[in-house]
C-alpha cells in the first residue's frame, strides 16, 4: 500500500464526514458510499493494538473502502503488511459469508503487477480485514510526471498495469475500483513496476439483496467517479463484467496521456446525481488530442512533463492513441476491448509501428504502418526510385547552375585580368604602376565588364568606392557607392541588408565632402530601415547611427549628436563587449563630440582610456590608435597643456606618414593640427611651413572647397597675422569665410571660427568698426547656438572686449572682460590677459589690476581640479 501519512479526519460529526468526502475526492479515492464510522470505532472501543497475529505500527491512510494500516507480522514470518479495515455499514450474515467466500478467491492471485493479499479475517465485533503485501509506491501518474516520462515510456509502464488485470480476471475476478490511487509504481532492479492494490475488494463487500445492487439499497455506489464505467452507476445493471474494468484501464490511459479526467468530476456533488449518470451514459469525452488543445491554460504544463510541446504532444497523440483510447472509454460495453488483454496488445501495436484494431484499416493506413516498421528497407528502396527518377532532373539542374556559375566565374576573372592588364606599351613603366592606378582603370571599366551580371557589378562597385573612401579619395567613392546603391535598389530591394549597407557607406562619403544635409538625410533613412529590418542592436544599424551622431557634429548639433553617441555606446558595450574595436570607435567620438561642446575634462580621460585600450587591443600603430592619439593632442592643446600636445602630435605625425603616407587626408589633418599648436607656442616659422604644405597637399588631392582644405586655410591666415602679415592673412580669412558661408552655411560653427579670426585680424589692422561689427555678430550667433557658458561664446565676448579697449571704451571692455573671465574663459588665458597689447589702456585701471587676479584664481583652481 501507499505511505500516506495525511492526517485521518475526525468521525464523531456530521462536519468530519464532509471533510472526509472532500479529501477522497480530491484523492481520487472515492468509493462506496457507506458509513464510514464502524471501523474507527471497532479500533478506538477495543483499544486495539493488534489484531490477530498483526501488531499495527501506524495509519497509513483512510479512504471510501475502509482505513489502512501498516502493521507486522511476527509468526510465521517477520514482514510488514498493510491492513486493510473494511467498512460495510451493517455486518450481517449475508455480507460476512460473501466476504469469506471471495477471500480465497482473491488469495490465489499471483503475478508481478498485482500486490498479493496473504490473510484475511475479522475483528472481534466481526469487522472485515485483508492482510495485504506492503507497497511503499506512488500514484502511477504521479511518478510519470514526477519523472517527467515520455509517452512511449508511459505506454510501456500500462501495459504492465493491463497484464497484472488480465491475470485477476483470469482468476474470475473484477477489481471494479480501478485508478491511479489504486495502481502504485516501485523500483524493482532499477525499473518502474507497477502493483495494483485494492483487487476485487469491492465486489467482496458489496452486499446484494434480492438481486438488487448496492446502489439500490445504500444510495451510493461501487467505484469512483471519473474512472467507473457506465454500467457501474447504471441501476438498470444488475451486475458487472470485466469490461468494466477495462473502461477504468481507458480513462487511467486518458489521465497518462494527456493529464486530464475524461469527464472532470470537480462539481460532481454539486448537480443532480441523475445529470451525472446522464453524462456518463449519454455523452462520449473529447479525444486526447482534441482535450489537450482545448484546454490551453494547462496543456504547456503538462506537456512539459511529458517531455515535449503542446503541439508535438497533440500530433502524438492524433490518430493511433485517440483511437485505442476512445475504444477503451466507449458508453457501449459490447463495443469496448472485451479483455485487458486485447487493449495491451493494441497498445503494444503501436509502439511496434503496427495496425492498430481500434482504428478501421483502409489500405493508406496499412502502407503508412508498413513504410514506419521497416524505415530502413523502404528508404533504401525508395532512395533508389527517387534517384534514378530524380538523376536527370539533377543532371539538368546542376549543368544549368554550373554554366552560370562558370559565366560569373569568368566575368569576374576577366575583370580582375583586365585590372592588371595595361593597353598601352607607353603606360608600363616597368615595375612602376601602382595599386592606385590599378583601382583607377578597374572602375573605368567595371561598365562594360561586369555589364551581365549587376549583382557582382554592384558588390566591385561598393568594395572599389570603400577602397578609394579609405585612401581619403571621396569624391571617386561617391561615384562608386551611388551606382553600387542604386544596382542594389533595382536588383536586390531597398530594404536588404546588403542595399542599406551601400547607403549607409554613401552617407559616410557624402560627410567627409562636406554635403552634410544630404548625408543627414540619407543617414536617416538608412537607420530607418535598418532598425526596421535588422533590429535596433545590430551592428549595422548601430554603424549608421555613428555616422549620422558624426554628421551631426559637423553640422554643430552637438546635443542631438552627443545623445546619438551614447546611445551607440552603450549598446555596443551589451552586444559586442567594452573592447571591440566598433565599441572603441564609439569612445573616440563620443569623446570628440565632448572636447567640441567645452567640456575639456570629460573629453581628455574618455581619449585617454580609449588611446589606452587601442594600442592594448589593435596596436601602436594601428590608424584608430593614430586618431586617439590627435584627438587626446588637440583636447590637450585646448587645455593649455601645450609640451605635451606637441609631443604627442609629433610622434602620431611621424607614424602616419610612415604607414598612410604623406599625402593621406589624415596625415594632412595631423600637419594642419600640430602648426596650430607650434602657433600658440610662438614657434611661428615651423608652423608656417607645416601649414603651407598641408593646404597644398589639400588643394592638389581634395579641392579648394573641401573642409579639410579650407581648415587649413583658416589655421595659415591665422598663422600670417600672429607673423604680423595682416594684407595676406586678411585676404586668406576673406576667402575661407566666403566658402565656408558658400558650402557650410552662414552659423556654422567653422563659419563663426572664421568671422571671429577676421575680426581680430580687423582690430590688429586698426579697422575698429568693422571689427566690432563682425565681433558682435558672431557673439550673438554663438550666445544663441551655444550658449553663454560656451568657451567659444566666452572667447567672442573677450574680442569684443578688445575692440572695445582699443576704441577706448575702458568700461565697455571691463564689463565684457569679467562676462569672459566669468563665464567660460579658458583659464590659461589668465597670463594672456595680463599681457594683451589690445588690452594696454586698461592697465592703468585698478578694476583691471583685481579682473586679472580673478582669472588667476580662476586658472589656479582650474589646475587644482586637472
């Protein structure tokens, strides 16, 4: 018997019965319906502790039929039983003597799946008792779930179950009360056995009178519901056959299949008993399969510990097992399995891959049973049909696709030959010909050779335009990576990863030459499909959304852009790791973006951990490392710290020359960067010359209106007037503002550099009004867009100031002198105050005197703080 060591219910009240019945139910131990008081009260009135030969040890668990008991045996063997203590209401003759006939009937029973009864008796006041095999198990559904086993395995263990009731009833005996509470699973060697408790206990005590059934005379019934058959519940029925039993073994199958009761029974006491008997008799239970896909709520549960999905457990169970098991629960018992036998054998079939009886068998069914028996001679055979009937049509697929792969083959090597392939004996100069004019004929000619197949033609086009993007050569990019998009929009979609890969390339391109509103546009739409497409983590998207972040920066939206940075930084810290070289890339810039805003502190440690961590991961000489190494120069130079930006501007120089030669944008950029700082050191010869080789590599490579091109044009006429060339460096700043107004637009922050720079040009030069018109003008423009805060607003206003002074308007500049002190002023500018010939006038002024005590104050703290 089971260990169940559930507290038994109290029986001296009406309150305790309810409770009793309650528990059962839930239990599933539900049985006939008597009065459950006589076998408590036979023990508690004699203070038993033994009853025969069997000292009781414990209640193990109280149920419709009668207590339990785990009790010892001593003589003739030491064992533990469980005794069982019948309750039969009324112990008259007519039940004693039925009792004891069936007693033997049920001693003789022996096989594997049944637990043996050895003894039976009574008490002194005559109450019933089988002495029964110990069988410390588990619910058979309980263990199923509890080992999460699969369906086959499940099967496997019932047919066992089905074995152990064809024996009993071989011995002419019905179990009649058959359930997962009744049908214990044990380890024997390691292996699931199961062992039926409770054999033909029922029919033992069940009274009957003048033929009448117990149900008849005690208004209950012998069973429990959800498990007992039709005809258990039927009045009508005067007796029962083994295919009663056969009905429970169909439900008991239902409850391992699928984890539902065919009929649910949870309020069967709360409607009428004749609308249950109704349902039983009159209504079928859905299918397996169909109870599993109906009740969803629960089906991924118990799915779950069937090993498998909701879905995979209903095609499981559609068809074969719907079947057999539909078969064992039909309402007619004539139409049921007539043995235990026959339902175990069915179920047998099936796990052989055999024809089931249960299902009618059209010829379909019997080819489908044959061709899953014998899977390995059917595949062989139909491997063999299938490939002599399918060896033509593969011959002509194959020829077809290796034609076409031989005419791309050919078209690419063709191509690639006429790459290196020179027409004219007068254009090879030996060994001389280069890379770059290997790429230079090669997408001349992409046209006509690659003409039948656009996809590759697209694919040479966005490689050759990345090639020549990479060599600073934007202009021959741009033509490339527009016809490679425009190949992919006609061939490939707009949407396709590959397509929005050349437009995100293009709008790169279109920034670095400066067409900024068309590279913002086409950004925007490329992140917009991208996030659409591929999900707003991916690494493309997250490309695109740097560019535009970089686009936006020289455009001077620096918030927009700063959010755009952070955004991408640290999704690639989550996706691709703190050290990837992209989520490295994402530092640089954010970084950049940072120094651009005036916040020199934060940018200088975000380019240090990021130039510390390049040359640990790419190198010392990787470019990315190079370009940690600028952007940290120049966040130095703007903090004052003008050795070290010198420093660390000289040896980037000599590596970029050295390994992107010396006429690379980068290379160039680097030249412009290090004259502004030998500038600001009054190295004014060296930094001069540096600058007028820079602009002349620009002009020749890059064009007069190139951003770079005209960077570098602002930085030499700012060199020339520092040198005290003011008619030259006048001329150059007149030039550089009109393209910048002319490409970049009126308030853009390198249009507002270069009206600040001729200004002071104009106040150097004596022309005071136009200088303090200018001056003004780009304060106004920088206090909108900036703010007041700004260094390069502070900057604007200390202009002013100077103009003001020379013009000798002491307290105008007085006032915008302690607005620039106050508000954003680099604080290395303390000295530079100190020693302004544009501020001389006011040296004499006490106001001065403590202004420059202020900024020094101001600069200390500032350093105090670095």
């Amino acid at each position: 018997m089971s260990d169940r060591n559930d507290p038994a219910p109290t029986l001296d009240s009406q309150n305790a019965r309810t409770k009793l019945d309650r528990r059962a139910q839930a239990s599933g131990d539900v049985g006939m319906t008597l009065d459950f008081a006589p076998a408590a009260e036979a023990v508690a009135k004699h203070d038993l502790k033994s009853i025969g030969p069997y000292h009781l040890v414990r209640k193990l668990g109280e149920g419709g039929m009668g207590q339990v008991w785990l009790a010892e045996q001593n003589a003739p063997l030491r064992r533990q039983i469980a005794l069982k203590l019948l309750k039969v209401g009324t112990y008259d003759d007519s039940v004693l003597q039925r009792f004891y006939s069936e007693r033997q009937s049920l001693a003789i029973m022996e096989h594997p799946s049944i637990a043996k009864v050895f003894d039976a008796g009574a008490t002194p006041d005559g109450q019933p008792y089988f002495v029964m095999e110990y069988v410390p198990g588990v619910p058979i559904t309980d263990y199923c779930d509890q080992k999460r086993m699969k369906v086959r395995e499940r099967l496997e263990l019932f047919i066992g179950v089905c074995e152990g009731v064809q024996h009993a009833h071989q011995k002419a005996i019905i179990h009649r009360d058959l359930k997962p509470a009744n049908i214990l699973v044990v380890k024997v060697d390691g292996k699931p056995v199961p062992r039926i408790i409770d054999f033909g206990l029922a029919k033992a005590v069940t009274p009957t009178i003048d033929g009448q059934t117990l149900f008849t005379q005690a208004g209950g019934w012998v069973g429990t519901p959800g498990y007992m058959s039709p005809e258990q519940a039927d009045p009508g029925v005067a007796d029962v056959d083994t295919r009663t039993d056969v009905y429970s073994l169909g439900a008991v199958l239902y409850v391992l299949l699928t984890g539902f009761l065919p009929f649910e029974t949870q309020g069967w006491r709360k409607q009428r008993w004749d609308e249950f008997l109704r349902r039983l008799r009159e209504e079928d239970p859905p299918c397996p399969s169909t109870k599993v896909g109906t009740e969803k709520a629960s089906s991924k549960a118990m799915a779950e510990v069937r090993g498998t999905e909701p879905k995979q457990l209903i095609s499981l169970l559609h068809g074969d097992l719907d079947w057999i098991t539909m078969k064992a629960l039909e309402r007619d018992c004539a139409r049921r399995y007539g043995t235990p036998s026959e339902l175990a054998a069915d179920v047998g079939r099936y796990l052989k891959h055999e024809a089931v009886t249960a299902r009618p068998a059209g010829t379909g069914y019997r080819l489908q049973k044959y061709v899953r028996r014998h899977r390995m001679g059917v595949a062989v055979a139909t491997g063999l049909v299938l490939l002599l009937a399918g060896f033509a049509a593969m011959q002509g697929v194959q020829l077809r696709q290796t034609t076409r792969e031989r005419d791309r083959a050919n078209r690419i090597t063709d191509f690639m030959t006429g790459m290196f392939k020179v027409s004219d004996p007068s254009e090879a100069r030996g060994n001389s010909i280069t890379a770059r004019e290997i790429l230079d004929k090669a997408s001349k000619d992409i046209d006509a050779g690659l003409a039948k197949d656009p996809e590759v033609q697209a694919q040479m086009m966005y490689v050759m335009g990345n090639v020549y993007d990479n060599l600073g050569l934007y202009s021959r990019a741009h033509f490339l990576l527009e016809r490679s998009l425009d190949v992919r929009r006609r061939v490939l979609g707009p949407s396709n990863p590959e397509t929005l890969k050349s437009m995100g390339d293009l709008g790169s391109t279109l920034s670095s030459e400066g067409h900024l509103g068309q590279a913002e546009k086409l950004l925007r739409e490329t992140i917009d499909f991208q996030r659409r497409v591929l999900g707003p983590d991916h690494p493309n998207t997250l490309s695109s959304m740097e560019r535009l972040a970089n686009t936006l920066v020289t455009e001077s939206g620096y918030a927009e852009a700063e959010k755009l940075h952070r955004q991408t930084l640290e999704a690639r810290r989550r996706v691709l790791g703190p050290e990837h070289i992209a989520t490295l890339s994402s530092m640089h810039n954010l970084g950049m973006t940072l120094r651009l805003e005036g916040r020199y502190i934060e940018a200088e440690k975000l380019h240090g951990e990021t130039l510390e961590a390049r040359r640990r991961v790419l190198g010392p000489e990787h470019p990315h490392t190079l370009a940690s190494m600028r952007d940290l120069a120049v966040t130095l130079e703007e903090l004052g710290r003008l050795p070290e930006s010198e420093k660390l501007y000289r040896e980037a120089l000599d590596m970029e020359r050295r390994i992107l030669g010396p006429e690379h944008p980068q290379t160039v950029e680097l030249m412009d960067d290090l004259s502004t700082t030998l500038l600001a050191e009054g190295h004014y010869a060296e930094a001069e010359k540096l600058s007028r080789d820079a602009l002349e590599i620009d002009r020749r490579t890059l064009g007069a209106e190139d951003i770079s091109t005209m960077t570098i044009m602002s930085n030499l006429a700012n060199i020339l007037t520092s040198e005290g060339h003011y008619a030259e460096g006048e001329k150059l700043q007149r030039e550089t503002l009109e393209a910048r107004r002319r490409v970049l637009g009126p308030v853009h922050r390198d249009t507002l550099e270069s009206m600040n720079n001729l200004g002071n040009t104009l106040t150097s030069e004596g022309h005071y009004a136009d200088a303090e018109k200018l001056h003004r003008e780009t304060l106004e423009v920088r206090r909108r867009l900036l703010g007041p805060e700004h260094p390069e607003t502070a900057s604007s206003t200390y202009n002013l100031a100077c103009v003001e002074a020379r013009r000798g308007n002491r307290d105008g500049a007085l006032e915008l002198l302690r607005q620039a002190v106050d508000h954003g002023l680099d604080p290395a500018m303390d000295i530079a105050i100190d020693n302004d010939l544009d501020l001389k006038s006011l040296h004499s002024d006490p106001r001065f005197d403590a202004l420059v005590a202020h900024a020094r104050e101001r600069a200390a703290a500032a350093q105090k703080k670095q």
